[in-house]
C-alpha cells in the first residue's frame, strides 16, 4: 500500500484561534504501554523542527481517528502547534478494524 501518493491538502484553519497551523503527516502504530497493548500517532518528521513526535491516539478502547486535530508540537516551539492528518486512511482502518476499537 503506497500511502505517500494519496495524500490529499487539508485546510488547517482554526477558525476559533484565527490562527493557520500546519500539517503534521502521522502513522497509526501499535505499541506497548506498561505491557498493555495500544496505539500511537507518529510523525516521522514534524513540520516545525523536521523531528520524530509521538502522540497518544487513545487506550486502545476508542478510535484513534476521533484524537487527530491540533496538537501541541512535542518541540517545544512556544504558541505553536499542528493539526495531525492520517497519513494513510486505508492502513488505519485495517488496523482499526484488527484491534476491534470502536
């Protein structure tokens, strides 16, 4: 599945800040917390500081699609964030659909 061709611009406007943040790519992972399993959004390279972040997409309880939006970059850039976008909409689903969250 070669997700890179599919995407796809989003407005980032947040009408309710005035502000435009821009887009951070991120891959739904799976991943163990304290030895429970669960999923992360990662995004390999941060629009902001081209870094690696790492942003909790639930439980494993609930569907991780309903936490993309505005985050706070993890660079700690003061008054800056970016709205997280699936990076691959069809691998999220399968794996969604594996883990049997709702």
């Amino acid at each position: 599945m070669n997700c890179t061709s599919d995407l796809t611009p989003v407005s980032t406007f947040n009408a309710g800040a005035g502000a435009d943040y821009p887009i951070a790519w991120a891959d739904l992972e799976r991943c163990r917390v304290r030895g429970e399993l669960r999923v992360r959004w990662v995004v390999s390279m941060c629009p902001i500081c081209a870094g690696q972040h790492w942003h909790g997409a639930g439980d494993g309880k609930v569907d991780p699609r309903q936490l993309l939006g505005h985050r706070a970059g993890h660079c700690r850039v003061p008054q800056r964030g970016y709205v997280l976008v699936d990076m691959c909409p069809e691998r999220t689903a399968q794996l969604v659909a594996e883990m049997g969250l709702r």
